[in-house]
C-alpha cells in the first residue's frame, strides 16, 4: 500500500511541471483522446457577467471526467486549461494548447488559481486537456463567461 501511494505522489508531483512548457504542432500531438459521454467543465462560483476584483480566485469544476497531471495517461482524465481572451473558434483543438499568458495549463491537476487581471472586461473559458494537453474529441469546454475586473 505505502509503495502505491509513492507511486501515484511521484505521478502526480513529478509531472506538475509539464504545464509549464510549450507545444509544438508536431505529428505526435495530432492523436485526439476520446472524451468521456457527457463529461463537461465549469466556473465554480463566477457567473457570466460578473464584476471582480483583484486578486481574482476562479475555482475549476468538472462532471463526468476524472483529473490528472499532464503526462499521465489515465482512461477518462484530463486536466484544465483557462483561456482568457481567447476565441474558442481560433483555437486549433488537433494540437497541444500553447502555454502564455492567454493559455493557462494546469498540468498538475489544480482546480482553482488565483491571479491579477488587468481593469477591464474579459472573456474566460475552461478547456480540457488530455496527458499530452491536446483538446478531447469532441473538446470538453466550458461556456464561455465575461468577467469585469475592477
């Protein structure tokens, strides 16, 4: 049992760190996971509309799909994406999500961040990913919510 938990830390803490790098278009990100029946992601507690202040906590959730650091290739997992900014119809869901600051990779598994956004109005969308940060097929997204932050 001890063994088993060292197993699954080591998974979990050594691939925390794959979210941050980027990704390239190659070949080898093109291989799209199948999304579990009716799995779906959302904002916990932030409706569309809202006005926030600085710093900004957005908590993650998710029905119907498991979560999982990136690198780890579990059946039915994935891990979050938010995208701010960002046209849900310019993103090239074939290949593995670029990591900037409009593309925000959360390889280790974590539901929740919290952050500065700039005064102002912005469009905020959650994005599954799968072990290689590649979209599901179909894409296991999020509405996409306006926020106001003051």
């Amino acid at each position: 049992m001890i063994k088993q938990i060292a197993l699954v830390a080591a998974l979990v803490f050594g691939a925390g760190s794959a979210g941050a790098d980027t990704h390239s278009h190659s070949a080898d990100d093109s291989a799209r996971t199948a999304a579990p029946e009716g799995a779906m992601v959302y904002f916990i507690g932030l409706e569309d509309g809202a006005t926030v202040t600085n710093p900004v906590t957005l908590h993650f959730g998710a029905r119907g799909i498991g979560i999982a650091p990136a690198g780890v290739d579990w059946p039915n997992t994935g891990h979050h994406h938010l995208l701010i900014n960002v046209d849900p119809a310019e993103v090239e869901m074939e290949f593995g999500l670029p990591a900037d600051d409009q593309h925000r990779h959360f390889g280790g598994g974590q539901t929740e961040v919290t952050l500065d956004l700039p005064v102002g109005t912005h469009n905020l969308f959650l994005l599954m990913g799968d072990h290689n940060h590649v979209p599901h097929d179909p894409p296991i997204m999020s509405e996409v919510i306006s926020v106001t932050v003051q």
